[in-house]
C-alpha cells in the first residue's frame, strides 16, 4: 500500500495523510490528484501530497498531487546536500540514477501511462 505526506509532513511533523475511510473498501483507495499542465516548472512549494518511494536516512518522494513527472530526494542530516529535485522529461530515469548512485533501493513496476503524457517517458 503507498504513503503518502505532505511537503508539511516530510519537513515539519514527520506525519502521514492518511484517511481512514480508504481501508473500508476491498480495493486500492488512493487520495485525490490533479494533473499538472507543465505551463512551467513545478516547485516544491506547489505540491499538496507526494507519495514516498523511499524513507529510511534518505527520503524519495514523488509529486502525486498535482501529478507530474517531479521527484524530490532529500538527504540525511550528515550530507552537505539537502534537497535534490528531478522534473520533467525522463525525470523517472534520472532520480533512478541518483539512487543507484547513493544505494538506495527501489523497485520497478509496470504502470500505465496516458498516451497523452508519453512525451515525458520517451528519447
């Protein structure tokens, strides 16, 4: 099952959105989202919800509301880097990277894409 925070969460109160309603159904309830138009670059600051790919040292979190091809990584307190952002076009392919990089376990799934966001996917 995914978690999901809040910028709020993630930097703030280390807590999680969660809606107990979504454990009353036998299926994958997930929490509401938006598209992103791209019309410019998305901010940390414009994102409502992320969902968390990884947390442990390490946080890598991707932008779930709006929706969008935005990634952010954030380091433990020992690393002189704090926050590190991927977005846009093969945004996926380089936060993997920069996982590989730092040792930072991930797996990846098949998911559907919709034909009208494949630009971000494609070479």
């Amino acid at each position: 099952m995914p978690f999901f925070r809040t910028t709020y969460n993630i930097f703030k109160d280390k807590g999680e959105h969660f809606d107990p309603n979504w454990m009353d159904s036998n299926k994958l309830e997930l929490p509401p989202q938006t598209h992103w138009d791209y019309k410019r670059e998305l901010q940390i600051e414009d994102v409502n919800l992320w969902e968390v790919i990884f947390e442990g040292g390490f946080g890598v979190y991707a932008s779930w509301d709006p929706y969008a091809e935005f990634y952010m990584l954030t380091h433990p307190l020992y690393f002189n880097k704090d926050i590190e952002v991927f977005y846009g076009r093969n945004a996926n392919k380089r936060v993997m990277k920069r996982m590989k990089e730092l040792g930072i376990p991930f797996y990846v799934n098949k998911a559907w894409i919709e034909p009208e966001n494949m630009w971000l996917y494609s070479d």
